[in-house]
C-alpha cells in the first residue's frame, strides 16, 4: 500500500481444511495446541469459528474448505492470511497494482476480497471494524512452557522469491527484519500478533502458507503435540516440521516466545 492509503492493521490465519476430511479432529486439535476456546459457528453451513485466546484479540481461525470461494480444486488442507485494512476496495486496488489477482469479492461492496499474491499464494482483505485497536494475546501456558503461534511462513520457489518478498512488504508496509540465514525474510507489523516469514525454497514449485509456533522447549513442544496427535515430518537444525490430524503441515521453531508490550 502506498503511504496515502488505508494501512494494515491486524493480521487472521485461517486454518483451513477439506470438508471430506477429519476436520473436527483438527479443530480439536488447535484449540488444545492454543489453548483457546471456539466462538460460534458462522457462515450458512457453520463453516467457520475463531479461536478464541484467554486473553488479547483473536488471530486464529479455521474453516471448512467447502465454504471458501477460492477452495474449488484445493483438496488438500492449506493456511491462508486475512489483512484487516480500513477499505478493502481502495486497498484491493493498491494490490493488483503490486501484482496480486482478485479471485472473488464474496464479501459484495465494502466486503471482504478474495485474492492471489504474484506466487499464487491465497489471501484476503477484510474490513478491520472488528479489529480496531486489537491487542496481542499473553502467550498461553502448558506442562511445556510457553508457546505461541506468531508467524505466517510463506513458501516460495528461488525464481519467485524476491518478487513475492517485494510484494509482500509493499502490500502490508511491514518493516524488513534481520534473520540468522540468508533463505529467510521476516517482515514485521508492529502491534499484530502475527509476523510474516518468506522462505526461500530449494527448488521451484507451488507456493503456499504454513504457520511457526515459537516456545521455550522446542523437544517438550513437539512431544506435547504429538500426545496430541500431531505427526513429526522433519527436524532442522532449530525447527521441527509436524503435521496436524488432518494433514496440515506447520513448524514448531526455537525463537523466543515474544513478551506482549
């Protein structure tokens, strides 16, 4: 977004999963992960719910893949990102003009719009009227310490990945932060819950979405979540790639767990 236009201020993962899959047991599964409580079911099938923190604003979601008008095609479960911004029409504009493509405007005048970033990354801009002035929630605690779900990793091919990089920052005006490896980009907006991390894969194929817990025991953080019923696809050198019940892929990492201001 330019200088003169609405700016981003709050950031929603949905997690997202097909219908024909144990969607109820993943649900399940990121409330005990979290720590939080469900809202009530909305949309015409009670396809989405928020997770709801003990404490602070909600940034997580999840859906049912049937309700989402950008899903037809997409079985397999996916994470996508919500950009809370004051109009999304003036913002929706500001977007294409950056590269991204409009895949739907469910939402009708002043709704929310379904898009897709230069990479093919799936993403929305809503109206923040229930978001204004949001507060980051406490990070929860467990018999493992504290963890969190704090950033939204965006996977992305070499031949892609300095124009999604450029994308990304201009569309949301996060600031670019130092990383430990050069395959790494963390863009940050101050006041949100969630940050942005774009990764650099070693090979070119589809991009895509993944949300990182941070915690203070990454060993004691993967074992709770496979008690859970996770499944430990990866390890890395400081993070651990798991896969939730119905086959959603995040990481657990060993960044420090951010302190609320």
């Amino acid at each position: 977004m330019s200088p003169s236009e609405p700016s981003v201020t709050w950031l929603t993962a949905f997690l997202d999963h097909p219908a024909d899959g144990p969607h109820e047991e993943a649900v399940a599964f990121w409330r005990a992960v979290t720590g939080a409580g469900l809202s009530a079911r909305r949309g015409p099938t009670g396809a989405f719910a928020t997770l709801v923190p003990a404490d602070g604003d909600p940034y997580l979601r999840v859906q049912r893949l049937d309700a989402d008008p950008a899903s037809a095609g997409c079985p397999d479960p996916r994470v996508h990102l919500d950009l809370h911004v004051a109009d999304p029409g003036v913002a929706t504009e500001s977007a294409v003009r950056l590269g991204a493509t409009v895949l739907a405007r469910p939402g009708g005048p002043g709704g929310h719009v379904v898009l897709a970033s230069p990479a093919g990354v799936v993403w929305c801009l809503v109206p923040d009227r229930d978001q204004r002035g949001a507060v980051v929630p406490t990070p929860p605690v467990s018999a493992a310490g504290r963890a969190q779900v704090d950033q939204v990793a965006v996977d992305v091919g070499p031949a892609a990945f300095d124009a999604e990089l450029a994308f990304w920052q201009a569309v949301t005006g996060a600031e670019r932060t130092p990383t430990s490896s050069p395959e790494f980009a963390r863009l940050q907006l101050p006041g949100t819950a969630l940050h942005l991390l774009l990764h650099r894969l070693d090979e070119d194929r589809s991009a895509g979405l993944h949300v990182d817990l941070s915690c203070d025991d990454r060993a004691a953080e993967v074992a709770r979540h496979v008690r859970l019923g996770a499944e430990v696809v990866a390890q890395q050198r400081s993070w651990t790639v798991l896969r939730d019940p119905a086959g959603l892929v995040y990481c657990v990492t060993d960044r420090p767990v951010r302190e609320r201001p």
